[in-house]
C-alpha cells in the first residue's frame, strides 16, 4: 500500500487538525486516562468496581479449617497409617495417632468394624459412638 504522506508534504497536521494527529489524541487519551473526567460515563456504565476498596479479607486465624477425616476412610488408610509410623499394634490393640497425621478432627461417616483406639484432638458424637460400637474407643487429648 503506498504511503499517503507524500500528498501532505508541505502540510503540518496532514489533513487531522490539531491534535487527532498525536498519539491517541483523538480518542481522550490512552488506557484510563479521564476516567475522571470525560470518560466518566463509560466508568460508571462498564467498570463500576474499578476505584475504591471493595469488601475485606478475613484474618487467617479465623478462616482456617479442620483437617477431618471419616471412619470409613479410616479404615480404609489403616494400612497405609501403619507404613507411615501413624498407627500401631500393641498387645493385639491397634493404636492410630491422628494428631501425627495431621489430622484435627474424627467424623462418623461410614461404617467401622475393626476395634480401634484413636488418639485426636476431637470427634464428633457420631465417631465416639460407632468407635464404641466396633469395640474401640477414642482418646482426646
């Protein structure tokens, strides 16, 4: 495509006026600029949310969850609590310790046949009931 430019030599502004020539002079600025000005309409018609604070974050201490775990998967990772030194089998009684895994709190989803004694921070009334139940019981520390 050939260069229109040649049939301006002479002329300063080439055929654009004063200032549609510069950098995107004819379109208000670039990016954001006049946000608080001339482009205050289309702020508050597209980006209502762009200045300002909006909401909070909760402090960490507050939002931090339980690490749970449920019965049925507890005895279904019995194995594998053994090979990482979490549970243990003493005079015929198996032994976990949750709180070594990591774990803060027993839930009593599912079912539990095998007699267990859990050390962990806390259970639910459900989880001390069916521990019972199977033979095995919970000790909170």
């Amino acid at each position: 495509m050939v260069s229109r430019t040649s049939k301006f030599r002479g002329s300063r502004m080439h055929g654009r006026g004063k200032k549609s020539g510069r950098g995107a002079g004819i379109h208000g600025g670039r990016g954001n600029a006049g946000l608080h000005k001339h482009k205050y309409i289309s702020l508050l018609k597209y980006m209502p949310d762009h200045f300002g604070h909006h909401g909070f974050k909760r402090p960490q201490s507050v939002v931090a969850q339980n690490v749970t775990i449920n019965l049925s998967e507890l005895e279904l990772s019995m194995e594998s609590l053994k090979k990482k030194g979490f549970a243990e089998v003493k005079s015929g009684k198996t032994i976990v310790d949750l709180r070594k895994a990591g774990i803060d709190k027993l839930l009593g989803s599912g079912k539990i046949t095998t007699p267990v004694e859990v050390i962990v921070d806390s259970a639910s009334a459900r989880a001390k009931e069916k521990l019972k139940a199977a033979g095995g019981k919970l000790l909170e520390q």
